[in-house]
C-alpha cells in the first residue's frame, strides 16, 4: 500500500494581539494541516489548539475545562476565535480602509501587498474586481508610473500590479544608471589647440582697472581715479586751513572782487562823512 508523502509545515502561532491577523494565521493553519495530510475533526482541532499561545491559549484551554466538546470542528474554532478576538467591526474597517488606501512612501510592491491583505480581510461582501484596479491605480504616487498605468487597460489586479512593478523597476533602473554616469574624459593632444574665447574670464585685478578708468571722482569730479585717491584738498579741509587753491571762482564771485570792494567801501565811507 503507497502511504502518502507528508510535509511539515512551520508556522506562527496565534496570540490574539491587536497587531495579529486572524485571517493570514487561518492560511497558515489550513496549509500546515493539509500538507502532513490531518484528517478528522478531532485531529485538526488539536492540531490548532496546540499552536495557540497567550491569551488564546488560556482561552481556549478555560472552555475545554468548562465544555470538553466545545469545539467539534475547525470551522467552530475558527469562528469564536473571531468573535472574541478580532477588532469589533473589522470588515467594515478594512473595507473603508481600502477605499481610501494610498502608497504613500511606501513602493510598489509594499503597497500591493498591503492592498491584498485588506481586500482578503472582507470576507461578507467581497469588493469586486474592477473596484480594486480603479482603488490600485489611483492611489499610486503620481509620477511616471501613475501616468503609464492610466494609458493601459487591466482587466485583472494581478496584472496591473505585475505591470506597475516593472515599470517602478525600469524606473529606479534608470535613475540609479543617470546617477552614476560619469563623462568621458578629453583625449589629450600633443599639438597646440584652437583658443575659445568663451572660456576666458576676467580676474579681479583686470576688473578693478577697467572701472577705475570710467570711475568719476566726486571731490574733484574728474574721470580716471576714486575720491579716496584724489590729490585736490577737499571741502572740509579748505575751509580748516583757510586755503582755498580751486581754480575756479565761487559762484557769485569774479576774479578780483576783493580789490573792487574796497574802493566801493571807502566811496561808501566818503559819502557819510559828507553828509555828517
């Protein structure tokens, strides 16, 4: 008689934590039951309960001690564990959840799987199929891959994923190539080469004489040179020192005026002195 191969399967173990998921630990259970090939309800029960750690153990061990045959089948045990250890309304949370799912900054294939996670977590009423492209494709990140997805037509979730996955690929690919690309180095001649003017620039001193020769001096107001350079006494010091060495008059003033006005006064003083 050909016994038939058998495989064992490890798994984790259920502890009923907030962060745990009855349902992913269902897949795991059902796998690691068919595969060593356990039959019969009381075996698959066991079987389930010996991999329970925690809080689900000592549940589960208090009614076995209140109701030996509380759990008669699997399906039983799968059903009060959900009642009493899943999240309160968890189906509609995770339907709500995954209508409005975004990437974010995950990738592309942590924000596939997470979208998988949350539809097979609404068991009731399944969301269908064209929903979940449509939710897939408008969550993306907008860039270059939103913008092929849009221009393909997926008829499937798997295909679409598969499809935004390379194209994410291809993607990085190509900015990891960009970023490393360095120029090829210019060949070196052993002959004189051609002289590009566009390549010449003017260094600071060459600068500094081109605008002193249009630079205007505002002491004596003068082209060629600046007012901290100008050797004509300024203002303030003409009128410390009393020298005035401008070689124009002031304005009002003619050359000689100063010998005009004296004989003006001593005309002035001749005339009061008659009329006394």
């Amino acid at each position: 008689m050909h016994r038939p191969e058998t495989l064992k399967i490890d798994f984790s173990r259920c502890k009923g934590a907030d962060e745990d998921s009855l349902l992913k630990w269902f897949v795991e259970l059902d796998d690691a039951i068919r595969a060593p090939h356990i039959e019969g309800d009381e075996m698959q029960v066991t079987f389930a309960l010996s991999n329970l750690t925690g809080p689900t153990k000592t549940w589960a061990l208090g009614l076995k001690l209140h109701d030996p045959n509380v759990f008669e089948s699997l399906e039983i045990l799968k059903s009060r564990l959900k009642e009493t250890f899943e999240p309160p309304r968890a189906e509609f949370r995770a339907r709500s959840a995954l209508l409005r799912l975004k990437q974010g900054t995950r990738d592309v294939h942590a924000y596939a799987q997470h979208l998988r996670y949350l539809a097979s977590s609404v068991t009731e009423n399944p969301v269908d199929e064209c929903t979940l492209i449509n939710v897939f494709i408008y969550g993306l990140v907008d860039g270059p891959v939103k913008t092929y997805m849009f221009r393909e037509d997926f008829h499937t979730l798997e295909k679409a994923i598969a499809y935004a996955e390379q194209e994410d690929f291809s993607l990085r690919q190509s900015q990891y190539n960009l970023s490393n690309y360095r120029p090829t180095r210019r060949q070196e001649t052993g002959g004189p080469e051609p002289m590009d003017l566009g390549y010449v620039f003017w260094s600071d001193k060459s600068l500094s004489l081109v605008h002193k020769r249009t630079a205007r001096c505002h002491g004596c107001q003068k082209i060629g040179h600046y007012a901290h350079e100008c050797s004509v006494p300024s203002t303030a010091t003409r009128l410390k020192t009393g020298r005035d060495d401008r070689r124009w008059p002031r304005k009002g003033l003619r050359r000689g005026s100063d010998h005009v006005a004296k004989p003006r006064q001593q005309v002035g003083l001749s005339k009061n002195c008659q009329g006394q």
